[in-house]
C-alpha cells in the first residue's frame, strides 16, 4: 500500500494544483518511483489511497499496467490520517502481512528484503505483527522517533532513530478501527511497542523524505547528478 492522502501543507503552493507525490524529481513523479521500486521487489497489487486531488492520482497512473502492477484505489472524500487510511483500505487488502510505505519519500531501500520476514509474521502467530524501517535522523528532525533493541523497536533508548515510512503490519492490527474515521498511527504505535509487538532494522542507504519545495529541488539534483534507486541492504 502507498499513502498518497495527505495535503502536503509544507510543500504549498506546488500541492495547491499537484498533490505532493505527483511532483517530479529526476523528471519522475515520486509515486512513480515508488511504484517501480515496488514493482521491481515483485510486488504486482498495490493499494494507494488518495484525497486531495484524488482525481489527479486516476488520471495520472490508471490501473498500473504499464509499470507492471495492478493499482487498486481507496480514495478519501476527507483524509483519514494513516490509521485511519489503511483501516478504510482493508476491503483492497489482503488479511495478513501487507507492506505500507509513504508516497513521498526517494529511497534505495531494497523492498524485496521484507519478503521473508513476511511469510515469518504470516506463519508464526508469536512473531511481531509490525516491523518499521528505521533511518538516521534527518536535520528537520533531530530527536528521532523511537530506539532498535536488538531487533525490537522501544520508544526510549540512548540512540533514537527517525521512522522511514517503511512499515510492515499485520492488518488485523486494524481490523478494530471503524472504516472512514480519522485515526492516526502514533497511539497505535505506543501501544504496540508497550506490548512487544514490533520489531524494526536500521537503514543507512539513500532517504529521503520530501516535505517542501527546498526538499524536492535538492532531490531532484541528486538525481540529476547520477543518484539512482540501484538496491542496497540495510
């Protein structure tokens, strides 16, 4: 699943007429290499959930086929917030591990990599139910998020790391949320890390997450200047 809903306030006025993973970077819009990224990991039904500007997303993508997937859409006439998006996506989503990541963010994170840890969470009832991809702390956020011990993701510890937007989850850690209501994640996350139900890894190959034009004009340097998503491990 992507997410693809939000309104992208920081990226104003480029999101007025553009929702903010249309916008180009390396002459590609950065759901496309998402999508492709995805595709090229063998993931062939994907998931994204829209709002504003919904319309735009159909128009631009379809149906998926020419990148090699099948695009299903969830679309939100008000923006649910993550939770709340993936709850109302279930109906698309299969029951059992299904791999959630952000429209907005460029990295060479190698998806295929989640495919085991996958068919573990599926098989093993006693295993995590979410895994996160944990990142280096960007400049605009210092204070990271949460800590790895060992493999398994604490809210404190002596080195916090920024979530990625790279998650794994069970959907049964949201078949509880009503469909259609506003919930965020963050409360979710509390609760499951206190239950010792998510795990995590860190990744230190090329991240980035594209919040404002500033952001955007830098990415698209980089691949200007020869950066690509070749596969890296974390």
């Amino acid at each position: 699943m992507i997410l693809a809903a939000g309104r992208g306030e920081r990226m104003r006025p480029l999101t007025d007429a553009t929702p903010k993973p249309l916008l180009l970077a390396g002459g590609k819009s950065l759901i496309v290499w998402q999508i492709e990224a995805l595709a090229r990991a063998g993931f062939r039904d994907i998931v994204v959930n829209a709002s504003h500007l919904a319309s735009h997303f159909v128009a631009a993508l379809g149906d998926g086929a020419r990148f090699g997937v099948s695009l299903k859409w969830s679309i939100e006439p008000e923006a649910l917030e993550t939770a709340g998006g993936i709850a109302t996506a279930l109906p698309l989503l299969p029951l059992g591990p299904v791999l959630v990541v952000s429209g907005d963010i460029w990295t060479a994170y190698d998806y295929a990599q989640l495919r085991d840890r996958a068919v573990h969470m599926a098989a093993d009832a006693t295993s995590p139910r979410a895994h996160l991809v944990m990142v280096d702390n960007p400049p605009y956020h210092p204070r990271g998020d949460f800590a790895l011990d060992g493999d398994r993701i604490a809210r404190d510890g002596s080195a916090l790391l920024t979530f990625g937007n790279i998650g794994l989850y069970h959907t049964a850690l949201f078949q509880k949320l009503p469909p259609g209501v506003k919930h965020k994640l963050l409360p979710l996350y509390h609760e499951w890390i206190a239950r010792g139900l998510v795990s995590g890894e860190r990744f230190t190959g090329a991240w980035a997450n594209v919040g404002t034009p500033a952001d955007l004009a830098a990415l698209d340097t980089l691949v200007a200047n020869g950066q690509r998503l070749t596969r890296s491990k974390a």
